[in-house]
C-alpha cells in the first residue's frame, strides 16, 4: 500500500545495515542525508510502496556519485566537519536546516540509536 513519508521518517534497521555493508559512515553520510531527503519528498507529497528502498537508492547514489567524484579518498572517510554542498542543492539545504528540530547531540543518540540496532 502506498503511502506519503511521514516527517520524522527514519532508517530502519535493515537499510541501516545495508548502508554499513557497504562502508558509509551512519552518523556523518546517511544523517547527513535525511533532512533534504525528507524535506524533499514531504513537500512533493507523493505516495509510495517503501520510503525505506527510495532512502536507500538515495542514499546509494550519493555515495556512488560521491565516490565517483573523488571527494573521499577511500569509501570509508567519513564527511569533513564542514562538508561543502553542491550549489544547486544550497536552496533545499537552506530549508532544511531552516526546519531540523533536532541538536548536535540528539543527532547524535539517534545515530547511536541506529547502530545499536545492529548489534
């Protein structure tokens, strides 16, 4: 059954472990995604059978393109503290910072969170 993505939409253990698999780092790569991915499609209201597969494939390309692109040297560097976006992403980036609720440090236990959940 479709479905819109809620706004507080988060990974869950199976796609978290994927992501794992493949050497992204969980706090810095796939929190770093989440607020423009979900600002992203809560604004173009559409339904879908699983926001989980569409943040993985999301989440995937990034870092495929990322990894293409050289901005790591190997897969598993983590972001820079102050990475640089991409400037036709800077206006969706201004909203979703503009819209996190969230601090440094709940973003913080939410990561533990996730990688709890893989344990």
């Amino acid at each position: 059954m479709k479905t819109k993505i809620s706004k507080d939409f988060e990974p869950n253990s199976q796609t978290i472990a994927l992501a794992k698999g493949r050497g992204m780092p969980i706090k810095d790569w796939l929190y770093h995604l989440l607020p423009e991915f979900r600002l992203y499609w809560v604004d173009r209201n559409i339904k879908r059978d699983s926001w989980q597969s569409t943040f993985w494939n999301h989440a995937k390309n990034e870092w495929e393109r990322a990894d293409k692109s050289r901005l790591y040297r190997k897969a598993t560097d983590p972001l820079p503290s102050k990475p640089k976006p991409a400037t036709h992403i800077l206006p969706q980036a201004k909203k979703a910072i503009q819209k996190a609720t969230k601090s440094k440090e709940e973003r913080n236990a939410q990561a533990d969170k996730w990688l709890s959940q893989l344990k």
